[in-house]
C-alpha cells in the first residue's frame, strides 16, 4: 500500500458493521439447521475465512449484495486445520459443535504478533458445562453427550471466552451464570442475535449472564451493530491529520472511552444520534491511556491512538494492559521518526514536529491502521507492507479514505 503523504481529512464516511460481533454471530448460526439472514455483513477477509469454514462443516451459505444466507446444520464436527489457522475467532465454532454435536475437534489456534492468546478460559467453561477436554497432536477434543448449566466465574474478562460458553450454554439442560463475563457490546449483540433465534440469556453487557438452557433454536434475519472500531479510528485519522470528518452509522455510546482521550487531546468531537463530528484545530495535548475491558479504552485503539499521539509537545504514556505484546507497530513509527520508548507494558511518547514517510510493515490489523494513520500525517510517502493485514477489518479502508482526500494505492 502507497500512502502520498500529508493529507487533511475532510467529508464524511460511511462505518460498515461490526467485525467482532459478526465473527461469534456466523459462530452461533451453527446452532440451529433452519435459515438464518445476517444483512449489511461487509466483505473483509475475516468473515470471508469464518464463512467458508462453516460451509466445510456441512452448512449451505451464500453471500449476496451484503447478505449472508445460511441454510442447513453442521455435518462435521472437525473445522479445516488450514482455515482454523487463518484467523483465530475460528475456535468461536468449538461451543456451538459441542452443543449441536456433543462432540468437537479444533486445532489450537494459531497465536499472532499480539500474543500468546491461550484458551483457557473457554476449556475452563465448557468443561464447568460437562465437556471432557482433551489435547492430541495439536488439536483440542472435547466431548460431552449432554451439556448442563452450571456457574462459570472467569478469572478475566475474556470476550471470546464468554462468547464461547454462552454459545455452549444455550442449547445446555439447565441455567447456566457466567460471572465476571466481558460487557464489550459484541457480547450483547451475540446475546441478542441468539435471542432472535429463540435463546433465553439475560444479563448480557453486565459482569453476569445468565443463560437458560432451551431444546432447539429457530430462523432469523439480524442486522450486526456498526463497528465501533473501525469508527474510532476514522475519529482518530480525523483527528490526527487537523481534519473535519462526519462518521456516520455509530452508537456513540460505544466509543465514551476514545471520545474523552480526543477530547483531552484537543480534538473536538460533536455526538449526534448515529453520528460523530472530529475535527482539530489546536496543537495535539498530551494524554494518559491505559487499555482495558470494556468500557475502558480498547486495546484494539490503542496503535491508532500512539500514532496520532507521536505528533505534538510534551509525552505521552500508553499501558497496555490486555495483551502482553502490542507494541508492535512501534519500531515501524520509530521509523517515521516517532520518539517512543517501551518499558515492558508501558510506552512513553515525546510528541514531535513533523513525521517522515518511510517503508514499514504492518504486524496486525490495528498496528496497519495506525501505519495507515502515520503516513496520513507525515511528509514524503509512506509504504506499508503485508498492508492485507487491514483488509481483514477494514471494508473498503482505501476507498473510504480517498473519499476524505487522502492519496492512497492499494498494494
Ligand atoms: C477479542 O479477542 C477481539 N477479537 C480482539 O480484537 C480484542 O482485542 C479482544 O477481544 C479484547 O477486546 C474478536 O472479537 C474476534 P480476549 P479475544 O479473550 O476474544 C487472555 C481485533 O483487532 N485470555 O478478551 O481473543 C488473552 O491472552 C482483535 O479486532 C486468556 O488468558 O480476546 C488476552 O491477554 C484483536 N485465556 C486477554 O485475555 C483465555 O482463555 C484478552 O483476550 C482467553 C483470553
């Protein structure tokens, strides 16, 4: 990918649907055979990945003018090695396969630039529910004629993990609690796609779930809610390049955290119902951000926010307390002249005048967002390698960017 160089976004832009809850939406189709419509799903890698593995286990799904169709249950209990190592929201299928099946086998999912991501959690809850677990060659194998409800209490707020065992617990003979759940709105959109299908959980965006187990769930059609992601890093790129950008298609309520770090960062940002106004006309300030479970700041804003932050007077700091390793994009800014220094989980940033255009590579999806983000403010151009790490969450990125007067060529 080609970024020209400086560019002040101005216009407005059109946010697509929500990549981490379609992701455990698709997942959760797996528990019923009869028809399911997911409307406005947006063509990125990732959903493209988790549907073509759902169709290998057996389910008909066609992809037409943003829709998605599924019709059919799951043959198969054994998801693809070569699709389950693509992306790792592949092991959201392990609940509803054990559920459906009473029998599954997934590989480990593969770890990424971010960390290690164990599964722990999620093993812990299924095997609360009744499941045998058990590891052969690389693979996870569990097991459980019947699934009955239980109390699960998560030593951390894993989004996945909670996705997982709410999925496993819906079809479970009994009430399942799961305590000290993630509230991210993901979790309660998955919650409420289910419930469309028939499912009875309660209690989802709070620290606990309650799911009463039902025999069978039935057809649905479901719009996603936008990605709060993708819109906070439009309000970030607005902000970081002096622009004035109108983000369309948001839940503001979604994005208080990145909101109030704008905001202390002398960018304004004006809510309306189901959209945002950033613009910046003051130098950047300095600011304090500790990622953390929702509602904290997310850690999935986190590399966006460092690189808009490398601009300005005075330090910043940024702890990243989610993951023990997502301080990847900071050599490639290092390299755009950022002034960044990392401590363990702790970054410094001592904002600079200007940032260069320099050939760097995205290690994640979010470190190439803010790559994306860095080139938008730096003179000279910037090109960024293995940039289909941001084609996975980010429908049509380019397009939408030129729309606000950037200058970039896809690679
Ligand atoms: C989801 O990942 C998101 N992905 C991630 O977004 C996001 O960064 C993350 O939640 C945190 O908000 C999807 O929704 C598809 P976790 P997930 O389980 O479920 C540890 C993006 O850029 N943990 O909440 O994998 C884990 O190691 C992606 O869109 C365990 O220790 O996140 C990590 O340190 C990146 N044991 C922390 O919890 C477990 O069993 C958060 O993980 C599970 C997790």
């Amino acid at each position: 990918m080609l970024i020209a160089g400086k560019a002040r976004l101005v216009g407005e832009i059109e946010v697509s649907s929500s990549k981490n809850a379609i992701l455990p939406i698709l997942a959760s189709s797996l528990l019923s055979d009869e028809n399911k419509t997911i409307l406005n799903v947006p063509d990125i890698r990732d959903v493209t990945v988790i549907t073509e593995l759902i169709r290998h286990l057996g389910v008909k799904a066609d992809y037409k003018d943003g829709s998605l169709h599924f019709s059919g249950g799951a043959t198969g209990q054994t998801p693809p090695y070569e699709l389950v190592r693509l992306i790792r929201a592949s092991f959201l299928v392990m609940g509803p396969l054990l559920a459906t099946k009473g029998a599954v086998r997934v590989s480990l999912p593969g770890g990424c630039a971010i960390g290690t991501r164990p599964i722990d959690l999620h093993l812990k809850g299924f095997e609360a529910l009744g499941a045998r677990i058990s590891l052969t060659r690389g693979d996870v194998v569990a097991k459980a004629p019947r699934l009955y409800g239980n109390h699960v209490y998560l030593d951390f707020p894993s989004v996945g993990a909670t996705e997982n065992i709410m999925m496993a617990a819906t079809l479970a003979e009994g009430t399942t609690y799961i305590e000290n759940a993630a509230l991210e709105p993901e979790i309660v959109d998955l919650a409420n796609f289910m419930n469309s299908m028939g499912a009875r959980i309660t209690g989802a965006g709070s620290n606990v779930i309650k799911i009463e187990g039902v025999k069978k769930l039935h057809s649905t059609v479901y719009t996603p809610i936008p990605d709060r992601i993708e819109a906070g890093t439009y309000m970030v790129a607005a902000a970081a390049t002096a622009g004035d950008v109108l983000i369309k298609n948001v839940i503001p309520e979604h994005l208080k955290a990145v909101t109030a770090k704008l905001l202390e960062s002398n960018a304004v940002v004006e809510e309306q119902d189901d959209h945002i106004r950033v613009y910046r006309q003051q130098d950047i300030k300095p600011v304090y951000i500790k990622t953390l479970p929702y509602p904290g700041f997310p850690t999935d804003m986190q590399a966006q926010f460092m690189a808009y932050l490398s601009l300005g007077r005075g330090s910043s700091v940024i702890t990243e307390s989610v993951f023990e390793n997502r301080f990847m994009h900071v050599a490639e800014l290092l390299r755009m002249g950022a002034k960044i220094k990392t401590e363990g989980r702790t970054a410094v940033i001592k904002g600079c005048r200007e940032l260069t255009g320099a050939r760097v590579r995205a290690t994640d999806l979010r470190a190439g967002a803010a790559l994306m983000i860095a080139g938008l403010m730096a003179r000279g151009p910037t090109i960024i390698m293995n940039s289909e790490h941001i084609d996975r969450g980010y429908e049509n990125i380019v397009a939408k960017l030129n729309g606000l007067g950037a200058n970039i060529q896809p690679s």
